[in-house]
C-alpha cells in the first residue's frame, strides 16, 4: 500500500489496477462519513486531479487520483453504505479502481512508514 500527502492509498490489485481510499488518517480527521459522490466509471485522470467527494458531518473533502489513469470501476455499497469510509476506510471502504496509466507514477507515493511520519 502507498500513501499520498493528501491521504488517498493505492494498492496494486494487479499490474495495471490500482484500487485506492482515503487513510485511515484522513478518515479521522473528516469525522463521520455521511455521502460519497463517486467518481464516473470510464473518466480519466491525472495526477492530483479530482476523483470523488466525501461528505462528513463536518465538513466535504476532496479525494484526489494519486496516479494518472482511467477509472475502471466504483464501490458501489458507498451509495447505500457510505460508513464504510469511517468502517474500513484502508479495506471495505475503498472508493474506486483506476486502470493505471503509468505504474512508474507509483515509485513517487510514500510507504506506509513515510506517511505516518509525515504526520507528526
């Protein structure tokens, strides 16, 4: 699993799907997930762009692409279950896969121990 300074994780389901969440971090710092506006299957994004909204009873948060690619498929349980963010927000509460467009962009993203001190 990698991390990104915005606290969105990728891991590598295979050699060009990447599934990808938000931190554990992330999740604590938004509170309780309330909605998920999921991102559209088929799009394409690039680095730092836009993929989906998190909605919390403090506040809506960006989830940004780590890696470029193009969006392959979407949790759909987060339209009916959206607390499986605030659940499992590193396992069950994944929020898409991405076809990736270039697995090298993986190589720049943090290993877990680097994210967690990149937190303190």
């Amino acid at each position: 699993m990698k991390f990104t300074k915005t606290h969105e994780w990728v891991e590598l389901k295979n050699d060009h799907i990447a599934i990808i969440g938000i931190s554990r971090h992330a999740q604590e710092q938004l509170g309780e997930v309330v909605y998920v506006e999921l991102p559209q299957v088929g799009k394409s994004l690039s680095i730092g762009q836009e993929a989906a909204v998190l909605e919390s009873v403090k506040a809506a948060a960006d989830v940004y692409s780590p890696v470029s690619g193009t969006i392959e498929s979407v949790n759909e349980n987060l339209n009916t279950t959206p607390e499986l963010v605030n659940s499992s927000p590193e396992k069950d509460g994944w929020i898409f896969t991405l076809k990736l467009a270039n697995p090298d962009e993986l190589k720049a993203l943090m290993d877990e121990n680097e994210y967690l001190s990149s937190l303190s």
